[in-house]
C-alpha cells in the first residue's frame, strides 16, 4: 500500500512539472508577439527555450532565422534557414528559401541569392512571394527585364500587393516602357495612396508625362501596339506651362485622362499580355465610372495637399467611391467624362 502510494505521488508530481514547463508552441508564439514588437534578442532566447523542449521544431527554427535577419545578422539567418530548407520541411520551406535568398542579398552575394530564390521556385512552384522576391533581386542586380517578368508573373498571381506594382513600375521605366509604368505607377497607389514612398511614386509618375523628348527618341517608337508618338504629341498639348500646384493637378487629370481613354481605344483582340487584359480594361471601368475625379483625388493625396484636404471634406463621394471599388457598386457622384478627344484627333 506504501509503495502503490509513493507510485501515485510520484505520477502526480511527474504530471505537474510537464503542465507547469512552457510548450515548445507556446514559447514560439511568445517569440514571434516579440519579434513583431521589434525585441528581436528576446523573441530568440524564446526560440532557444521551445527548441530545448522540441529540439526538432523547425517552427523554432525558422522564427530564430527571421529574428536574426531582422538584426542583420544575416550568418545566423544563413544557418538556421538553411536547417529549414535541409529538413525539406513544406509547410515552412518558401519562407526559409525567401530569408536564405533575403540575407544572401543583403551581404551583396547576388548571384547566390538568384540561385537560391530559383531553386525555391523549382520546388514550391509559381508563388506570388518568390517571383516578387526574384523581381526584387533581379531589380537591385540591374536586370530589368528579368525583374519586370518576375514581377509581372508576381502581379498575375496576385494583384493586391502594392509593392510589386510600385517596384515593376520602377523597372519599366528603366526600360523606357513609359506607357505601362504609368499605368503600374497609377495602380500602386490605388492600393497605397497616403504612405511615405507614396509621395515618391506620384513624383516620378508625374515626371513621365511632364517629360519632354526628342523627335528620334526611342521612347517614341511603337511599343506593344501602342502608337507612344501619338499618345506623346496629344499629351504635350494638355501642357499651359503653369507650375502651381492647381495647374499641376489639372495636367495629372487630364493627361490620366487622355491615356486611359486613348489605349482603351488602341485596344483589339490580338493584343494580349498585362497591359491589355488587365491595366487598359480597370482604367477603362474607372474612367467610365462616375467616380474620376474621386479616384484622382485620391491617388494623388500624398503629392497635393489640396487633394488631402478635398479628401477629408468630401465623405459622401469618398464613401462611394470605396463602395464602387470594393464592390462594383455604389452611388454615382458625378457624370463619366472621357475627355475631349480632339486633341488625338489632331495628333492623328
């Protein structure tokens, strides 16, 4: 009876001291609660505490090899993620590659890291994040061209994240592609209006149709079944040779304008590709949606104040707009207008 007693003490205590020590899933998600607060160091002694209770946690493992990217330790990011990758673990093994791929980057090892993130792709398959992340390698190494097919295809995959719109605009227009990094430009900051690079983006945008160019200049030739020598000519007509900000946002509109209603009109069945089947026929819809003018204001509240400002003290349209965005409905505030075409007309 005594020692059947000690047995069910034993027992007893033996299951306490389980419940009372953290789980390994518990520690984890302490470590990644501190990682998102910015307290890298703390999120890694959590790591190394779940990773004493499961040392084959390659959750743990993973999260450490995030933490120490973000302290720039990018050795340790190095090591960690590569046991991930090693492990072949699925449901974490893009996001190892894309931290090996990150930290191979950052210590200026390009073609490493191109090589890593193509391998990444070979396994996992076409996922948004990789053709972004191979964009972005491709972009920082000064190959534009495999950068804008990687973002493209990233864009294809999935077109709500700004980034990939606001970075395949950049490459486009390293490219001399005007026409199409107008058009990504524009859509990055429909999704991303009011940010610190949003400012930046509006800028550069704005410099591609205030651009002046020669008569030979390659950026005139026809591209992608667009006649850039006539879209140019009309736009250089919109142009007063005012610099206040009024006469500068009335050129935006009107120029966005212009362009919008010009390639929806350029458009046939052979044409084909991004440009075609997905910028032209949205701009088109926005255009002809009664809510321009909005959208204007919208996209441009970062560059002129006077949008912000129109933009706080008109709720109703700013509200209909939003509606009609999200949903393809909503009131209509104001009457479509695509413009006078007479300046095409006096292009053509």
């Amino acid at each position: 009876m005594k020692n059947g007693f000690i047995i069910i003490l034993f027992l007893l205590f033996t299951t306490l001291t389980i419940y009372a020590q953290p789980s390994s899933e518990r520690l984890i998600r302490q470590g990644v609660s501190l990682h998102d607060k910015g307290r890298y160091k703390e999120a890694i002694a959590c790591y190394e505490e779940a990773l004493k209770v499961n040392p084959t946690s390659m959750s743990a493992v993973y999260e450490m090899s995030l933490s120490y990217l973000q302290l720039k330790d990018y050795d340790k990011a190095l090591r960690n993620s590569g046991k991930v990758i090693a492990a072949n673990f699925q449901p974490l093994l893009m996001d190892a590659y894309i931290v090996k791929g990150t930290a191979l980057a950052n210590q200026d090892k390009m073609n490493e890291a191109l090589r890593t993130l193509n391998e990444a792709l070979e396994k996992c398959g076409d996922e948004y994040l990789l053709h972004f992340n191979l964009g972005l390698c491709y972009f920082n190494n000064k190959d534009n061209r495999m950068a804008v097919q990687h973002l493209r295809k990233a864009i294809e995959i999935d077109a709500t994240h700004a980034s990939a719109f606001l970075l395949y605009a950049y490459a486009l227009n390293d490219l001399g592609r005007w026409v199409q990094s107008f058009y990504s430009f524009h859509f990055f900051l429909l999704l991303e209006p009011n940010t610190g690079r949003s400012s930046d983006a509006f800028g550069e945008m704005y410099d591609i149709i205030n651009a002046q160019l020669d008569a030979g200049s390659d950026k005139l030739l026809p591209e992608d079944g667009i006649d850039r020598n006539i879209l140019y000519n009309a736009i250089q007509q919109k142009k007063t040779g005012a610099t206040d900000e009024i006469s500068q946002y009335d050129f935006f509109v009107e120029s966005s304008k212009l362009i919008f209603f010009t390639l929806s009109q350029m458009q046939n069945d052979t044409q084909n590709g991004l440009m075609w089947y997905f910028f032209v026929p949205t701009y088109e819809e926005i255009l002809g949606s009664g809510h321009f003018d909005t959208y204007c204001r919208y996209v441009s509240v970062a560059y002129f104040p006077e949008s912000l400002t129109w933009w706080e003290n008109n709720k109703t349209h700013v509200d209909n707009f939003i509606e009609w965005f999200e949903n393809g409905q909503g009131g209509v505030d104001e009457e479509a207008d695509y413009g006078d075409d007479s300046d095409l007309d006096e292009a053509l």
